[in-house]
C-alpha cells in the first residue's frame, strides 16, 4: 500500500527554487512508496499563479504544473468561505495523510490538529513533523 501525501502549491516550487528532486526525497524521508496528492483547489490556485502572477512567479507556476502531472489530482470541494488552505487541513484531518507545505501558517494549523507535516529544511532536504 502506498502512502497519499498531500501536496500545497508552494511545496511544487521547490524544484525550480532549490534544485531538490521532492518526489524522490519523499520515498527517501517516507522510507516507503508514496502517492502525491493534488487537490484540485490547489491545481486552480497554481494556473491562477501561472496566469496572473508576477513574470517570476508565473515561470515556478508553470514548472509546478508540469510538475503536477506527476500527482494524483483529487476533485475536492471548496466552499465560499474556505480558503486553499481550509480545504488542505480539512481533507487532510479527514485522510489522516501528511501534508507537504513550506507555508508556516498552514504548518502550525496541521500541526495543532496532529497531521504530520513535511517542509523543506535548510534549503537542501525534507524533513517531517510528526509521524504516520
């Protein structure tokens, strides 16, 4: 069984950022198989970036999506009120999945529900918060 990790759009920057392969370093940290998890709020939120971002932004939104190409895109509902990140903690806290993000707000939040988080730690590997 593989394990689904969930994936935010800043974690799909890591690549054009830092030179960091973040597929083959989850297998590495997980020390399993593991299936990334692109929720489709997310994938929305990265061809907005692409779209309408600054010149720099737009180039890691677009090499993040072809990034995503590598994830499962999972059709989630977002209501009016809830942000990408309200939708990444509740369908992580449902899941009980670890959450890849370098986001430090949305890190505490998982933190405090007891998802384990993955981040990106001193620009050169990943490392986890918490355990799965």
């Amino acid at each position: 069984m593989t394990l689904k990790v969930i994936l935010d759009s800043n974690f799909l920057f890591v690549p054009s950022k830092f030179r960091v392969d973040i597929f083959e370093e989850l297998t590495n940290l997980l020390s399993q198989r593991c299936t990334p998890i692109l929720l489709s709020p997310t994938r929305k939120e990265l061809l907005k970036i692409a779209e309408k971002g600054s010149p720099k932004m737009r180039r890691h939104a677009s090499l993040a999506l072809k990034l995503a190409e590598k994830c499962e895109v999972v059709p989630v509902e977002q209501g009016c009120e809830e942000t990408h990140d309200d939708v990444i903690v509740r369908v992580a806290s449902e899941w009980r999945c670890p959450v890849a993000t370098n986001d430090g707000a949305l890190r505490k939040r998982l933190r405090n529900i007891s998802v384990p988080v993955i981040y990106l730690r001193q620009m050169s590997r990943l490392e986890m918060e918490g355990s799965v």
